[in-house]
C-alpha cells in the first residue's frame, strides 16, 4: 500500500478499479454480440434491427452505470438528467423521422 492511504480509500479504488473491468468486459460483449448478429448474419430484417436496438440500449445503460457512474441511487440529479436529455433526442429524432416520411409518401 502506498504511504499515507488509508485501507478504506485503498479499498474504495480497487472497487472502482473492478467496476471500470467490468463495465469494459461488458462493453465488449456486447459489441462483439451486435458485430455478430451482422457478420454473421444470424437475424435478419426486423428482427436483427430489434436485436440491434436492444443490445445499443443494454450498451448505453452499461456505459452510463460503469463508466459515468450514475446509477439510481446516489447520483438521482444525474440520472434525470440523462433521461430529459433522452426524451428530448427522441423527440427531435421520431419528429425528424415522421417528416421525412411524410415528405416521402407525398413524394410517390
């Protein structure tokens, strides 16, 4: 142990040492798995695109919970945050995406 580090902050940095491993082995199964849904051609049309979504979604939720930290315990500010953040992309997306295919159905 380094001199002047107490057992506690010593404990505390190898927890967050284990959380940072974990959320990267995490990562990279999950991107391994989206890589080999396509590669490999497992599912196709709607049914990879659902499989995509969802493994993006346990992605994001990793990357969040891991790496920034935030879980629904301790940092709560943080969390609603993200989710109006969220909320407003999926907005700004689905109301792009509603234009566009309406633009597109006038176009026919």
């Amino acid at each position: 142990m380094k001199q002047g580090v107490s057992s506690t902050e010593h404990h505390e940095e190898s927890a967050e040492q284990r959380d940072y491993v974990k959320g990267l082995v995490l990562a990279f199964i999950l991107t391994v798995a989206s890589f080999s849904v396509v590669w490999f051609k497992l599912l196709t049309g709607p049914a990879a695109l659902i499989l995509l979504g969802i493994l993006a979604l346990v992605q994001c939720a990793a990357q969040i919970r891991y790496f920034l930290h935030v879980d629904g315990r301790s940092h709560r500010d943080d969390l609603l945050l993200i989710l109006f953040t969220s909320l407003i992309v999926l907005i700004i997306v689905s109301g792009t995406i509603w234009i566009l295919w309406n633009q597109h159905a006038r176009m026919m």
